[in-house]
C-alpha cells in the first residue's frame, strides 16, 4: 500500500510529462485518467474513487474569460509553456513575449498573466493568450482611472481625423479641443510626445476611450493661479515662461495667470520684434508693473530689472563732444544713431551737410553704418539726443566769406528758378541767389525766365554772405551799365523829351523815354486843350509819341516827373513875348493870362 500512500499529483503531473508530445504540458484529462487506472491492481475501488475526487477538486476553479496568473514551465523558439494550477497547461505563441528590442521577455520560473480563453482545445490544452490578459488589464486600470479621476500617460502615435490617437496601453482618442486651454494649429508636431491626461469617456464594449489633456491643465492651472494670485503685486519679480509670441509683446505664463509683456518693455534698446529676444518656452525674469485684480490683467517688464541708461546719460554724453555711433533707422526726418543698447540719437536731415540740399537720409547714409557726429542737445526727460553730422567737419560757408569778398564777380550754372529769382550754384552745394530785382537796371521783370534760363552759365557779382543762416545774395545787373545813372546825367529839370505811353493809370500816365527808363505825367500836367475827349477828359492813345518836359528828378528814387502842359504853356509865353514886343501893349501881363488860364 505504499503506492497509494505517495502523492497522486506528483505522480500526475510527473507522468504528464513524460507522455506530452510537444515536451511539455499534459496531454490532458485523459491521461491523467490513464494513470491511475495503472495502479488499478494495488489501489482499493473505493480509496481510488476517493483519488479521483481528491485529484479533480485540487485544480482551481477558473473559467473562461478570467485573468489569472500562471508560471513559465518552459520556453522554446515558437512556444511558452504556462501552468495556471487547472487540469493541463497552456501553449502561448512565443511572439506575444517578444519586447521592443525583439528579445524574448521571459523565462521558466516567471509569473505572468494570463487569460483564459477556452479551458481546453482540441487537443486538451488550455487556451492562453497573454496579450489579451494584459488588455484586459489595462481596459480595468482605464476604468478605475475613468471612476477614481487618475491621471494616465500616452504616448501620441499619429494624428487623424478630428484630433489624435495616442497609446495608453491600448488605443485612446484625444479630441483636438481637448489638447490645451488654447487652440493647438500643428498637431503633428506632438507626435511621439508623451501626454498628461484624464479619462473623460469609456466604453468596453465599443472599445472607446476618450482622453482630455485640457481638463487636467485646467485644474492644475486654477491650483497655479490661486496661489499666483494670492501673491501677486505690483513691483514683485517673478519667474515665468514664455507662452506665446505676437508682433507686440510677449505672453508670459505665471503660473496659472498670463501676463503681458509688451514690446516697449522688453529692453531699453531698440526692438523691432519681441522673436529677437525672447522664443516661446523660454525661462524668463520679469517685474509686476501693474496688476487689475478686477479684470485679473497683469502688465509686466523686463528692461525695468536692468540700469536705465538715460539716468546718466548726461555725464556721458555733453553737448559737443565728438563720439561714433550706428546708424539703425532711416525715416523722411533723419537718422536714428545707437549710441549705446537702449540710447540712440537723432541726425536731423538739416544737420547731416552743410552744402548738399539732403532731400533725404538715404542720400548720405545707410541702416548699418558706423559714423562720427557731434552732440548738439540732451533731454533725458523726452529721451533724446540731438546729433550733427556736418559739425564733424569744417563749415565752407564760414570759409566763402574769404573765398568770395563782396564786390567779387562769380560765374555759375543756374541751378533753378522761381517766382523771386534765380538759384545760382557757385561750387558743389553753394548755391547764391539772384533776385528778380537784381537781374536788370532798366527792364521790369514779371518773371527771373525773362532774364535767365535754367542751365545758363551766368556772371554775377557778390552783394552779401550770411554764413549763420547760409544765404549767398549775388546781382547780375550789377556788373551792367546804370541806364538811370546815366539819364540822370545828361538830363535836368526843363529839358523837352519826347516820349512813349506804355500804360495809363487812373492817376496819369507812364512813359517810356529811353529803353529801360520810364517817367509819369500826371493827370494834372496833361495838356486838356488837346487831349480831351467828347466827356472833357483827357485822352492818351498807349503807343502814340507826344513831347513834354521834364518838371521833376528824384535820382535817388528813380522818379521822373513829366508835364505837356508846362511844354505848351511855354510856347504860349514864347508867343505872348513876341507879340507885346510888337505891338507895345504892356497893360496885359504874361502872368495876367495864366492866371486867367487857371
């Protein structure tokens, strides 16, 4: 009885061995059976009924569809081997073993899960499948993560229609409106990232899973920014990150709370772009320069942690004191000048040349330039500096005064002309001007084209320098003969001229006597005896010649006054003289008679 005293699963399981054709499990209930009855012989009917009872309610009672845990008998090349304490091992494929690297995972003596798919197969091994137990238990953790609110990792495998898809173990879906608080545009660019979210659906049955990334940044935001808040005052230097980028500023995450970072407080030295200083993601120092609990708005700086640079800029930078600088803007105006990071000055157009007539800045310099220039004024209040770029080099207007005393005689081109005069250009950038009243002694000009023509190559004498206000006045009737001095010479009061009307006027009449010289008859010095018309007024025809005398010379004032009437009241007397000489009738006087005239 020795036999029936040794433990009938050792033997079971030993002989299942030996009889399994694949060297490895039993080969099922059936040879089990067939082991015992071997010992049929030495066994009681009774003690080998109670064996079998005894071997049956041993296995564990699983059923199919459970996950339970199995140990490793043995690995092949296509085959793992797992005992899960039933009546028969199970036979799992290798490849569901195999792990990143193409490795086989596992090995006699490991613990796995396992599912049980079906108790027995064809031929009587249990149903295993690894891959789904571990499904299957991620399925259970998704659900306890769905009910308890538990954060879940995945990883984003590719994006598809409406958002992405990304591997929590098994397949999720993660909507595009659930990726962050704010609208993400390139979605492939998470690809590969591994994600922080929540479970917001789940359903096993359709095999759904629905993740929200935004939620949980909600909630880890409002933890952020009540204690932001709770914080958060004017004038405190805080750490954030740079959020988002825009033409004006920058948004800079707080911790819950963004706030902004304009442009103008980025640096004290010129920014065309907040992208030139700062890229989204960067760790970044900034001050609280004001903050609406209301509204929740933070406006924030960061040049305001550093020195200002104008608080001295004085001491640095007096007035005429010679410095370089580079050029880094061009406007209609001027040119802006870096002196320094966050100091910059301005050459006004007017103070680059002291010749050139500068119609703008890019005529004399370009966006990069180094130059010279000279400080012409500081005001840190408004933040500006006045540079000359001329005053780097010596003024030809001061020199023109000993280049071209007054009285000089100049040749030049005419540059322009306008309604006044004539622009003369004397050398490179000097220009002198003739007036209109200086082009001729005798003509008058309505307009400088009369005398001259843009381009004329003219002689001019100097009449005046004005180096401060840079003004050249030059004569061209100057270096010609004086008509009117020349009149006044030969002609005095009492001489007969005759002469041409050229126009007439309310108050008289004026006349050309000489080319370029001119007189007046005045209304009162007509002769009405001739000239009258059918009303009794007097009548002059423009362009008839009549003689006359000349009454009046104002040489100083180029006035000449004319009269017909003292021309033929001197023929009257002439005649009267010569008659009373020959008649001897002296009772009635010359003077009687004008006065009887008058």
């Amino acid at each position: 009885m020795r036999k029936t005293e040794e433990d009938p699963f050792r033997m079971a399981s030993d002989n299942s061995h030996h009889n399994n054709p694949r060297g490895g499990g039993a080969t099922g209930t059936t040879e089990k059976t067939t082991v015992f009855s071997q010992q049929d012989e030495q066994v009681d009917p009774q003690e080998y009924a109670h064996l079998l009872d005894l071997y049956d309610s041993s296995f564990r009672n699983i059923a199919e569809g459970e996950v339970v845990k199995g140990t490793v008998l043995k690995v092949t090349a296509t085959e793992v081997i797992v005992d899960v304490g039933y009546k028969s091992e199970g036979i799992i494929a290798v490849d569901e073993f195999i792990d990143e690297t193409g490795q086989i995972a596992v090995q006699p003596g490991d613990i796995v899960d396992v599912l049980l798919e079906r108790t027995e197969d064809r031929e009587g091994y249990v149903v295993l499948s690894r891959e789904k137990a571990e499904k299957m238990k991620i399925w259970d953790d998704v659900e306890k993560a769905y009910a308890e609110k538990k954060v879940v990792i995945g990883r984003v495998i590719e994006r598809i229609k409406g958002g992405l898809a990304v591997d929590i173990g098994v397949r999720a879906f993660l909507p595009g409106s659930q990726i962050d608080v704010r609208p993400v545009r390139n979605l492939d660019a998470l690809r590969g990232q591994e994600l922080r979210m929540r479970v917001i659906k789940v359903n096993k049955k359709r095999g759904n899973i629905v993740l929200s990334r935004k939620v949980l940044l909600e909630e880890e935001n409002a933890e952020k920014k009540k204690h932001t808040l709770d914080t958060l005052a004017e004038g405190k230097v805080l750490h954030g990150v740079v959020k988002n980028i825009t033409d004006y500023g920058a948004f800079i995450d707080l911790g819950g709370i963004d706030g902004l970072l304009h442009i103008t407080d980025m640096s004290w030295g010129r920014v065309s772009h907040p992208s030139e200083l700062f890229k989204v993601n960067d760790d970044i120092d900034v001050i609280v320069l004001k903050y609406d609990a209301a509204t929740e708005r933070v406006s924030l700086g960061h040049k305001q942690l550093m020195n200002d640079p104008w608080s001295n800029v004085t001491d640095r930078y007096p007035v005429g004191a010679r410095l370089s600088g580079k050029v880094v803007s061009l406007t209609d105006y001027g040119a802006f000048v870096e002196l320094e990071a966050g100091v910059e000055g301005l050459i006004h157009v007017s103070e680059m040349s002291w010749s050139k007539r500068v119609k703008h800045p890019s005529k004399i310099l370009n966006v990069g330039d180094s130059v010279d220039a000279m400080v012409l004024g500081v005001d840190p209040g408004t933040r500006r500096i006045s540079l000359g770029l001329k005053q780097v080099e010596s003024n030809p207007w001061h020199e023109l005064s000993e280049k071209y005393p007054i009285g000089t005689n100049i040749t030049g081109k005419v540059r322009n002309l306008t309604e006044f005069g004539a622009f003369v250009e004397v050398e490179e950038g000097i220009d002198g001007l003739i007036h209109i009243s200086d082009m001729s002694w005798s003509k008058r000009l309505k307009h400088p084209s009369e005398a001259l023509k843009k381009g004329d190559t003219v002689e001019a004498m100097v009449l005046n320098i004005d180096a401060e206000n840079q003004r050249l006045s030059l004569g061209l009737k100057q270096l010609q003969t004086d008509v009117w001095d020349e009149f006044f010479s030969q002609h005095n009061v009492g001489d007969v001229v005759e002469g041409k009307v050229v126009r007439l006027t309310n108050f008289g009449a004026f006349v050309e006597l000489v080319e370029g010289i001119e007189g007046l008859i005045h209304v009162s010095e007509f002769d009405e005896s001739q000239h009258a018309g059918k009303d009794g007024k007097l009548e002059l025809t423009v362009g008839e010649s009549y003689q006359m005398k000349i009454i009046k010379l104002i040489p100083g004032e180029r006035k000449i006054g004319l009269s017909i009437r003292a021309l033929k009241n001197d023929e009257f007397r002439a005649d009267w003289e010569a008659y009373t000489e020959t008649t001897g009738r002296p009772e009635v006087t010359l003077g009687d008679h004008f006065k009887h005239q008058g």
